[in-house]
C-alpha cells in the first residue's frame, strides 16, 4: 500500500474568523486541527478547503485525485453552489469517501444523499458519552466500550435520516437524549458516515477518540481499488442465446 | 379498520394516448387497469391523476387527504415540476405511502428520496420470474416463491439504488440478468416501495400476482395511525437537571 | 379481520411466588398482567403457559394454534428443556411471531434464533426513558417521541445480539447506558421482537405505553396469512428448458 | 502491516479420497487449492485442517492463533462434534472471520450462528452468473459487472437465513432460480461470509474469480486490530452521579 489516502479535509471557516472565542481554540481552522492529525499518520495525506476558495476548493480536477472528503459546516450551508453539490453527489456515487462531520446533517450534499431532512434536536453545552454498538466495525478500532466528552452540543432523536446501514456508535446525553451518532452509507460506490461531535464552540477535535473514530473513517472510507465500474444503459443483445 | 385507505394511482398517461397499441392493452391508461383492482378491495379507496392535470393532480390538499400514492412515469419525468416534486418529498416523509413502479425508478421524486441515480441496465423483450425472498414480508402475502410473466422488459444490475431496508423479490430474466425488484424503504414517517414490473407495451398491471403485490405494497405503505409526531427543533430545557 | 390473534404469554413464574415483594406486584403472576391487557383489545385473545405446566404449556398442539408467543423468563432459563426449545424454534421458523422480555435475553430460544450470546451489562434500579427512532414502525404507533419508566433495571451496551433487522427504540439511562430496546428480527417465516423493560421488581408491565408496545409488537409479529410456503428441498428438474 | 492474516482452510476432505472423479481434480483437496492460491499473497498465510485430525485440527490453542477460517463441509457436517462447534462460535463471537463455502450452508457452525435452518433449493449440473449488487464492498474488489461459471450446482431461493447485513452477490442460474450467493454478517466481534460456488465435482475453486473473493473475504473478515474488549457484567456504580 504505497500510495497515500488522499483527503480534503473543508471546512466552511467562518466561525472561527467571525468568534474571537472559536478563533482562538481552532487559530487555523477546524479543518486543520483535523488534517494536522491525519498527516501524523502514515497512510493519510490531508490537505485544505473551504467555502472562500474558488470553486469553494473543490474543482473537478481536484475532487478526481481525491479519495475521501470529510465535510463541517454551519451557518453558511446555503452559500455551497448547487453546481458543486451536484458535482460532490456525482463523485461520492462514483467512489469517493465521505465523512459528515456534526452540524453538516445539515449541508446541502448530505441532504441530498440521505434524500431526507435530516433535522433532529439541539440544545448546546451538555455532555456526550458516545457507546460502540458495532465492536467489529473497522471505525470503532481502538476505542473503548465508550467514548466521553465533557462539553458537546446535544443532538437528540428523532434523527430524519434513512435507517443506518451500519450503526456504529449511539450517543448518551446527561440532558437526557439519545442520538445515533456514527452511522454508515452505501451510496453507488461510495462510503458516507456521519459523526456528531465538533460544535466549534469546544475543541473536540483536539480530543483523540474523536480523531481516532474520524482517522478509522478515513480509511474505511478510502475507495476499494478496482472495484466493478460504474456503467449503466442498454443491453441491446441478452447475455443468453434465447431458448 | 371503518376508514378505508386513500390511494391515488399516477400516471403520466402518454403512452396510451400515443401509441395505438399501448392505448389498446390499456384504453384508460396503466393506471385506471391498477385503480380498478384496488377499488374491487374492501379496504382500499384508489382514484386517479394525471401529469397533465393542473398540478399534476396533486394539489396541498389532495396530498393531505391522501395515504398511498402509486407512481408510475417514462417519457416525461423531467414535466413533473420541481415544486411538486417538493411537496411529494414532504409528505412522504411525513407518513404518505409512495410505491414506485417499473420506469418510475428514473422519475424525479424517486431519484430525490434516494439520493441516488438509480440507473440500471434495461433491454425490452425478455422474460421474467420474481422468486419471494422474504417470506414473512405482508408484501409476499398470497404469492407462491416465485411467480411469471411471460413477456416484460429487462432491467439489470447494478441497480443504483441505496441497499434497501427489505428486499422482497429479486427477479430471474432469461436474457441472465438478475435485478432487485421488490425493495422497501424507510424515510421519515413514510414507507416506500420500489416494484420493478409493468412495460408499457405488455398486459402486466393486469396479471393477478403483480396485483396482489400492489394490493399488498398499499396495506404496507398505509401509514400507522397515531404515530410519534414530526418536530424538530431546540429543546432549550434538558429533559434532566444538572448534576 | 374477524378472527383474533391468537397469543400465548410464557412466564417462567417462579419470581412471583418466591418473593413476597413480586408476588404483591403481580399477584397473578406478570404473564397475567400482560395477557389481562391484550384481552381488552378486540383483536386479540391471550392466554397463559409457564415453566412448571407440563411440557411448558408449550405442546405441538397448542403451538400449531398459536399466532404469537411473548416469552418472560429469568432465573431458571436452563429449565426449559431442550426439546421444547427446538419446537419453539421451528415454530418461528414456520411463521410464529416471538416477543422476548427483558431478561428473556438469555433465555435458550432468543439465544438460538440469534446465534450469539445475547449477553449485555446490567445494574438494577435506574431509571430509564425510551427513544422512537423509527417513527413509522407499526410498533410505535402511538407513541410519543418518548416514554419514561421512573424505576427498570438499566441494560447496557454492548448488547450482543445480531444487528437489529429494524431498531425502533433506543434506551437511555441515568446511570449513564444507552440502550437497542425495541429490535426486531426476520427469521424464516417469523418476526420477533425484543423489547427491554420488565424487571420483576418494578410494575412496569401496568404501565401503558409499555402496553402499548407490547400490543402493537403482537399485531406486528402476526403472521401474515397466506405467504409462501416452507419448503426446500431437492428440485430435479430444471424451471427451464435447457438451451 | 507487517503481520500476515493467519488463516485456516478446513475441509471435510472425504470426497476427493472416496470418489477418483473428484480426487482428479483436487490432488490434495479442496482446501490445498484455495490455501496454495491465498499462499501466493503477500499479506496472507494459510495452512490447512480437516475433519479426520485429532480435534478436527481446530484445538484452542491453534483458534487463538487463527485471524480467520475458511470452511467447507458436505457429507459429514454431523460428524464435527458438538465441542468444536462451541469452540468455534466463541472464536467467531470473539472475533475471528468466518467465510462458509456451498455445502456448508448446512454445517453445524453456519445453522448455529445464524440460528435458521439454512435450507434450500438445489439441483447439480447448472450454469451459473454471479451479479454484483454492492459495487462498493471490499468483498467485490477487481470484479467485473458479474462473472461465470460454466458448471456449479444449483442453490435457489428461498434461502432459509437471516437477511444479510450486506448483500454482495445474487446468482442467476440456466434453470431458473436466482440465490444470494455472496452474504455478509457481523456476529458479535466477528464477521462471517458465505459464498456460494464450489460443488466438488467442478474445479471451481481454480477459478480465478471465484479465487478473487474468497481471497477478498479473508481480508474484510480479518479482525480489526485493537477493537473494543469484549466484556459484560454486572456494573454496580453507575457511570453518572445519582442527580
């Protein structure tokens, strides 16, 4: 395995200009304390976008040379152009991993691949305990029977999104609620999962469960090489002679 | 059970105006043969709409008054506006039955529910048999493990569709494909149905097991009444006191 | 639909007349509790069998005649013998709907039809509130988008049954669990579903929204009329003429 | 990744000594041609076991050492006794793969895990087509659309088992029936994965198709390194403070 997972990690990057606060726990971004971790690893090179960019960084050359593209966004959802959500659909039915990173249920290319609203409910500043349902999923590699983190939005059920095709870890609420919070897709041929912490107000994304469950993503996520292409029409001779 | 179940059957009725042949096997369209057979049931109420209908048939408060929707479309999916697409898309999630059926894999409501292309490999003229895989499924009822229809249109995997939550039929084509052809779903409150038969050129809306299939599939669909309310939003109190 | 669901409840029945405690709870026993509720519904007709009736109560006629089985054991699951269990097996096989209780978990028939250990962590007296997460599921029906039970005994992850074929409620709990509590299964003919609360020493089987679960899982498990037939077995002659 | 996968390929190994036909085509059995292929990779090290060794060459010590284990049974599946049986369950539960191969659809240790009869359909002398329907899955990485074999039994629907955790490959066969020939399922901290082809009086197990998945299998069943501990208990503190 020679070649390198190859991940953008984008991050709509406005929070942290806009907060003094979100500033100084993420100075250069959510997006980067994420990808500064996955370059520690020796299987992941990580690099950067966000909404600003041109093409918000995702140009079809780029998105071509891209294995798994892991997604945070927020106030800004409705900025993403169509043309590129449509072009990230096309990519992630194509192979392309996708990871969906906590108040991004409600970006516009997670919608459109769930096909649901994928609303729920929220109240910020609880604390999470995040339990392994799945103990031989590829995501939940080195964790413990669980997961806590002292300060997270809560994120409670019901979820709109289609039932998991594997749930991976359920999320306990001291307020009280539950929440299905690492779940996986199967979509054409690529893999999608969700995972609810990161409210930019904490830094969970320093903390090394949850960059752990986002680095077995990443490679769960990593399309399978050589896998049946993606072909469809008209067969216009059966692959039997008629009887 | 004194209600009985609402049910409109929609067609995009073009075929039978258009071609002589097609408006022979089915003088009042595809989906009159289908409202017939629903109307003969004890429990079900089927009416009809069509594309060229104001609104498509389908007005804010038809749809509210209704609990199962059949959609059948080929020619003209991209007529169906999108604000009615959108209208579709809530109710379903809001607890409306949806049934989907042969070329309507390609219409647009189908393709938005499940964030997929849904495309497939097709060739007219084949022959088919639909074998139960799922026998305890209500969508099974009354069938034998498999049933037959003598002339139908080929469709073949890979079917671009989200793996579905219940598989009931899996078709057999003597051309050597296989397909997946009787697939449920969940989304939201709303329960869906893919079924892969019905050509527009051959008699089988009027063949007694995909009848009963369809018969079965609105039971199915029926939303439940009184289930958990649809509501999202901030929960501003925790449902438990701090610590 | 004039013919009533058929529904034996099982209860080992042994906590009730050892304990005074139990047996103020549940004079006549927990079966008694839940049998009296289901025979308030038009559509259901319930009777009683437990562990020290001869053959279980359980014999091939009377399961032959029996549309679905609720099944409450605790401390002497090893008294089941294994012969019953292997019928019981086959029953659901052939179509007999199955609702396992609380510590039923590690009764022999929910270990058999699962294949693995059913174990889970447990400590008695929390308090515990039950989440909806598939709101269109005919089991919840009814249901608000919780329910609560002031006193149960907490079960916790990791629960070791098979993926739930459908999950439809979550648990969670004050001590800190969550909980899969409502899961259901498709085994050959027959659906079961596994539904958390119960312990003995609580009266949550007089509470109506556990009713209520329980009512809605017997018209769930009811097996459909007329499916496909069981049957296997050696077919010498090809469906198809050889080309 | 330093480590190779630690694989076992059991086999009954009666037929290739009692019938010359058979014995012909596998010299040394048919376990000694899927491990020589699996031998030629680099990551994977295979050594072999059957019915006739002392424990069936599955003793505790020699499990506990093993990532994963290939099985393939037919005339004699009551002959593996009951011990071993419990063994290997434990072994699957605790983590180590399992990919059950034709026959052994009928083994003690598949009906056990998956706790259906497992029955079926068949009929020898068959032409087979094996369709890929999860495009994305580790398991069909380097297939084509679907591949062939010119001689295999027969297995047809309905397949008495659990419904797949993920569906992989459905066959198409000359006489008619189709069956889920590729099934995947997570049990406990293992996976396991039957595969359909290789009746004994056919070379399959040289194909290099049917070589591809069965290699393929080894590694999505290879447990994942470090996965949670496998516990459960009585937890007397709760994790949370009482309020």
């Amino acid at each position: 395995m020679a070649e390198k997972i190859r991940v953008i990690v984008w991050n709509e990057f406005r929070h942290e200009k806009t907060s003094k606060e979100i500033g100084q726990i993420y100075p250069k971004g959510m997006h980067a304390a994420i990808a500064d971790h996955l370059n520690t690893q020796p299987d992941i090179s990580a690099s950067l976008a966000c909404l600003d960019d041109p093409e918000h960084g995702l140009t079809e050359k780029r998105l071509a040379e891209t294995d798994v593209l892991i997604w945070w966004g927020h106030m800004a959802h409705h900025e993403v152009k169509d043309e590129v959500v449509a072009r990230l659909q096309q990519r992630v039915l194509g192979g392309m991993g996708l990871i969906v990173l906590h108040s991004a249920h409600f970006s516009k290319i997670f919608q459109r691949l769930m096909g649901t609203t994928c609303n729920l409910w929220w109240r910020d500043d609880d604390r999470a305990r995040y339990w392994v349902v799945a103990p031989d999923h590829p995501i939940a590699a080195g964790l413990g029977p669980y997961f806590e983190l002292p300060r997270e939005e809560m994120y409670g059920e019901f979820f709109d999104i289609p039932p998991p095709d594997e749930l991976v870890l359920i999320a306990w609420f001291a307020g009280g609620e539950v929440f299905r919070a690492g779940c996986c897709y199967h979509r054409g041929h690529g893999r999608i999962f969700y995972f609810q912490p990161g409210h930019e107000t904490y830094p969970n994304y320093y903390d090394r469960n949850v960059l752990r469950v986002i680095t077995n993503a990443v490679r769960w996520a990593n399309p399978t090489t050589g896998a049946v292409p993606r072909e469809f029409g008209h067969r216009e001779k059966p692959l039997e002679k008629p009887a």
